[in-house]
C-alpha cells in the first residue's frame, strides 16, 4: 500500500485531523539574545477549587537540558500544558523567548513557533514506515493535501537521513512503524518532532517501558540534543535523570521546591521529606 493510499483511508480518522488544518501566519522570530529561552513567572491555575499551580517561577536558558521531578499531583502535566497552550493560567506570565507571549497564542502557533511536546505514550503512523513517518512530519504545516503531493529535495533528504542517525534508526528506516519496539517508537517519536525544527523540546517519561539498554540509548540521545535544542523532561526514574541531568526543578504541590544539581537535589532536606520520602 503507498504513502498517498494509506493517507487517504486516514482522511477522516483523528489521527491525521492536524494535517487538514491550514497553516497559521508566521509568528515573529524567536529572540533569546537577552535572557532564557523559556520564561514562566507567577504562574497559578486552579481547577474546580484545587490548586495545580501555585506562584510557579522557572526559568530556562538556550541550550539546556532541565529534568522536572515531583511526586503524582505536583503540578508537571499541567505546567508543560501552560507552556503549550493547551491550558490557560489564572495568574502569571508564559514567555518563549524576549518576545512570544506563549499565553495570546494558539496551541498550533505555539508548536510552529518551535515548541515540540512527545507525551508519555508515543504516538506514531504505525502503518507507515519509519522514513515515511519522518518525512510526514516534516510537512506537518502545510495542510494534508500539499503534504501529499509534496516531493522532497536532497537538502530534506539530508535532513531525514541525520535523523535516521540521531535516533539510531537507519537500519530500519523503511520498516513499519508498528513493528517497532516500544523504544524505538519513542526515539521515532523524537525524531518526527525534530523533523520541525522545534528549539524548545518538552519529552514526558521517556523512558516508561523501556529495557535497560533502550534507557541508556535514549539517555544518550537527549543528551545530544541539548545545546542545539533546549530539552525539558518529565521523569520519574531517577536513576535516568541521574544520568542526564545537569540541572533539575522539583515541583511539590504545584510550586518550585527546589533546584539545582541532583547531588543537590538530593541532599535537600525538603526533597527528601516530600519527593523520596525520609
């Protein structure tokens, strides 16, 4: 079955619905010059009378790999869902940059403007093979139809090609999507959001499900990608974010507990009464 035949049984299904929508109007170009590439200040949503966050602050520079920890409740999803637009605060300010007010724009604004969410269950063609997934999503905003039409340039070629390499699957680019392991959908995941060319990139439990050696190899692989891309995750094993982690917030009843290195994090009285239990 071709790209274009399988698109077509998908034209009504939920799956595809982001292609069908138009492109938004260019936003203004993302200015880190003076400061953090993430700005979340005073931050407070409530949701019928409980408060998810409370006066939350954080700050992220251009480049950096942040790990957020926090036990149930803490207030992780709902913040990466401010940062996304999918959930509008009652208090506080949200800013990509110096100059993208993240709360006046649309969730599709927000993810054209170079902000890509992986959620904790990845979410992948599985029908399609693991280039055709890629090259999808390369062209993710310029509507189905054009997407289905579109040919690739060598330059776009290229672009799939690093991704291949980046992920660790070269080996298996024309393989269907649904024959993966589930780690390797994560990494195909990954890759379908740097086929965007986000700068900012928001991953929710990478690792829930993997084998130790899928762990290690998507360690390894947010780890490059940090300094090209500013790299946010949400993660409950700490023996992961250990070995990633150059800086580490740590949410409790939806406000910043702490932050700092995970050797400080860890030796943080508060953290270790209210995150690992002492």
């Amino acid at each position: 079955m071709s790209m274009l035949d399988t698109l077509n049984e998908f034209r009504n299904r939920e799956e595809v619905f982001s292609f069908i929508q138009e492109a938004a109007p260019p936003s203004p170009m993302l200015d880190t010059r003076h400061g953090p590439i993430l700005y979340i200040e005073g931050i407070t949503k409530s949701f019928d009378g409980f408060r998810a966050l409370n006066d939350l602050t954080l700050y992220v520079d251009d480049g950096e790999l942040r790990c957020i920890i926090g036990p149930n409740g803490a207030g992780k999803t709902t913040l990466m869902d401010v940062i996304t637009g999918k959930t509008q605060p009652d208090e506080g300010q949200a800013w990509f940059g110096q100059r993208l007010n993240l709360l006046k724009m649309q969730e599709h604004v927000i993810a054209q403007s170079g902000i890509g969410r992986k959620f904790q269950k990845p979410t992948v063609y599985e029908v399609l093979s693991v280039y055709e997934n890629l090259e999808l999503a390369m062209h993710t905003h310029r509507g189905l139809l054009n997407s289905l039409t579109w040919h690739l340039s060598g330059e776009q070629r290229d672009r799939i090609d690093e991704t291949l390499e980046l992920t660790g699957l070269k080996d298996l680019a024309h393989t269907q999507a649904g024959n993966l392991s589930h780690g390797q959908k994560q990494w195909l995941e990954i890759g379908s959001l740097l086929m965007q060319n986000p700068r900012l990139l928001l991953v929710d439990e990478p690792v829930a499900g993997m084998t130790g050696q899928e762990t290690e190899k998507t360690a390894e692989l947010l780890v490059s990608l940090a300094g090209r891309h500013s790299v946010i995750v949400v993660e409950h094993d700490m023996d992961f974010v250990r070995s990633i982690a150059r800086q580490v917030t740590v949410l409790h009843q939806g406000s910043v507990l702490a932050e700092g290195t995970m050797d400080e994090v860890q030796n943080n009285a508060k953290v270790r009464e209210v995150y690992l239990g002492e």
